[in-house]
C-alpha cells in the first residue's frame, strides 16, 4: 500500500487519496459560464482516479477574470451551469473542488491563443484593471488602486462566490492567493506600496487575505475543507519570502485554511529554477515551519516522484497540473505503478485494467 493512495481527511471532507489535480483555467466560458469544454474537460479527469479534482481559477467580480472568457461565480447564473459539471463528476465518486480568483492587476489580458498578447482593452472585452498600488506587471497598463473602502468589499465578494460554489455543489473550496493575482499583490511588497492598514509591515500585507478565508470560512460550511493557494516565494529581492510565508501559513491555518497549496512566483517576471518538483522545498519549509497540512505541486509527473515527496514528509498531497492534461488518467497508472488496489476504476473502463 502506497502514501499516495491513503485517505486524508481534511474536517469531515475525506479525499480518498492524494493525488490530486491542480487547478487549471481552460479560458473556455462566455460571460463566465461553463459549459461543454469544462464538462469533458473535468469529466474526463474526474475518471481518472485522483481524490481531489481543483476547477480553475473562477472568478469572484467580472473584473476579476484573468481574461473575458474566464470561469465565474459572481452571479445565480453561473450556479446552475457548474452545477451540471458536479453532478456529473459526483456521478462517478470523484470529490471536486473550485479555486475562488480576483485577477488584480494582471486580470483583463488576452487568453493564451489568442492572436494579440498583453491586455485586453475595454474597446474589445477588457476592462480597467485594480490593485493595491498603481504598479503595473510588465506589459500589462498600471492598475487603479483600489479605494480603502473597495478593499473592505473585497471579503464580501469572495464569500458571495463561496455561498454560490455551495450552491453550485462544490465539495471544497480554495482561495487563490498565488501567482501574482490581487491577494498574492497585496502580500508582496513589490506591488504593493501602500500606505493605509494593507501595506508595509507583513502583518499589514497579510490583512487582506486573511479577511478573506476568515470571511470564506464563515459561510463554508464547518464540515468541509478549505485550502489556501499561496506563492510562497517571489523569487526576488525584495519580494514576499519562504520564511514570511511560513507566517502566513500560521495565520491561514488560524483564519479557518485546512491546507495551504504551496506554488511559488508569478508576481514579477524572473527566472526560476524549474525543474522536477522544484516547489517541493518550499512546500516542505511551510509544512514544517508552520506545523500545518500542505500539498506540493510543480512538474510532479512520476508516480513513484510523488509517492516520494510524501513519504520524505515534504507535503501531505501532491497536485499534477500539465501531466493531468496529457494523461487525465494519470492516477490510475499510478495506482498500479505504486502497486496500490484502492483505486475507484470506472465500470466502463474495467477492461483495461491490467
Ligand atoms: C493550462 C494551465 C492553466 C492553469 N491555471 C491555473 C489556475 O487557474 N489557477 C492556478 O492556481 N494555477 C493555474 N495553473 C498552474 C498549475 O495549477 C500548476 O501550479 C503549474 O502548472 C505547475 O504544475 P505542473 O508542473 O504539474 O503543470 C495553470 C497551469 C496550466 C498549465
């Protein structure tokens, strides 16, 4: 039997393992609604065997998608079109899970495939972007900063979205506090320069996202998880560090997080050392620096690299991104790589077990 395919429960949330799917936007929705793509797109992965399937950044203000054809959860509307998409994965046994996003200063950009690169204008889809200070991302315009007032209706908003993912059928929630987006900019000092409640001292940059799992933790209900998606390092001088991350983690496991999913960068352009697990450190410092769960994620690819990262006590689940999307049964592989029954297949794809 492998730490790969053990339980964890997470409140009275049980993943049946912990090999799970991050989350992935798929740039796919008209208006922020979901549809057909993120049906097969989901489905397919909730077939797949992992315990926690993580739907894309889905965002908690129209403003706040990365681009116009980001998921939503700012409307009754879009409950019922996420709806079909749990039914169908609750259907086949899978657990799923959606990431509550405000895109901030890089949200209103083109999506990947698109012919132009950068921002989107308001004389397309695009609107006005917001931040905490009017500094720009490289090749995106210079975010309007948002009023003290306007930060306070920040927690509404993400806890509104909560009340709708309930609503919708979500199993878990996870807020995005990563890769650059509004709460990772509030708790980096490179974007954020202000000088009210919510920046300078780290206690200051860490209000906001703190108010904001406090305020998602009141209206999710006590029995189900809630993770947390940080950036643990901004890979910079000057930049939001492991050790401040370690803090974090402390104060999100206190505001209601029962897992802090630990990414890294996205907030400033730098080079990062990428290769196999390359986030794992980082995941392992929070673990252990913080005493709180975590999963790792980050060019995880190998079932017996994951099996690793749990045994050496680097994480308490790993999450598979890009090799979800080229082999969205990955699980199933693993399972029997790791030699490990306690796999739920399909009845439809039996046969092919070997
Ligand atoms: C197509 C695609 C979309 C992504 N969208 C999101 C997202 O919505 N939210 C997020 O936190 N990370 C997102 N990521 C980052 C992944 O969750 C993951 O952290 C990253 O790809 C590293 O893991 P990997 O090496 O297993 O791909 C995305 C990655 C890809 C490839």
């Amino acid at each position: 039997m492998s730490r790969l395919f053990d339980p964890l429960t997470l409140r009275e949330t049980v993943l049946p393992n912990r090999a799970w799917v991050a989350p992935m936007c798929q740039y796919s929705a008209s208006d922020g609604l979901v549809g057909d793509w993120h049906l097969q797109h989901l489905g397919s992965l909730a077939t797949g065997g992992f315990g926690l399937v993580v739907a894309e950044a889905t965002a908690v203000v129209a403003e706040g998608r990365i681009t116009s054809r980001d998921a939503g959860l700012y409307t009754d509307e879009h409950v019922a079109a996420w709806r079909r998409i749990t039914d169908f994965v609750h259907e086949r046994g899978t657990v799923i899970g959606v990431q509550l996003a405000h895109a901030g200063r890089k949200a209103s950009t083109w999506w990947p495939w698109a012919e132009e690169r950068g921002y989107e204008p308001p004389s397309s889809a695009g609107w006005q972007t917001v931040g905490p200070s009017p500094v720009p991302f490289p090749g995106l315009p210079a975010p309007r900063e948002l009023t003290g007032e306007q930060v306070a209706a920040i927690p509404e908003l993400f806890a509104a979205a909560a009340r709708r993912a309930l609503a919708a059928g979500f199993d878990v929630v996870e807020v995005h506090a990563a890769h650059g987006y509004l709460l990772h900019e509030f708790l980096s000092p490179l974007s954020n320069e202000r000088t009210d409640d919510y920046g300078g001292s780290l206690e200051n940059r860490m209000r906001l996202p703190l108010e904001v799992t406090r305020a998602v933790r009141e209206v999710w209900p006590a029995e189900r998880a809630l993770l947390v998606r940080i950036s643990a390092t901004d890979w910079a001088e000057g930049g939001l560090t492991v050790d401040e991350s370690v803090q974090l983690a402390k104060e999100l496991a206190v505001a209601g997080a029962d897992l802090v999913d630990v990414s890294t960068g996205g907030n400033v352009l730098v080079d990062i050392p990428v290769g196999p697990g390359y986030q794992v450190p980082a995941a392992r410092a929070v673990r252990e620096g913080a005493g709180v769960p975590v999963s790792a994620v980050g060019l995880v690819t190998e079932p017996v690299q994951a099996e690793q990262i749990l045994v050496e006590g680097s994480a308490d689940a790993v999450m598979v991104a890009r090799q979800a999307l080229r082999e969205p049964r990955w699980a199933l592989r693993a399972a029997r790589e790791l030699g490990d029954e306690r796999v739920p297949w399909q009845p439809q794809y039996l046969r092919a077990r070997l």
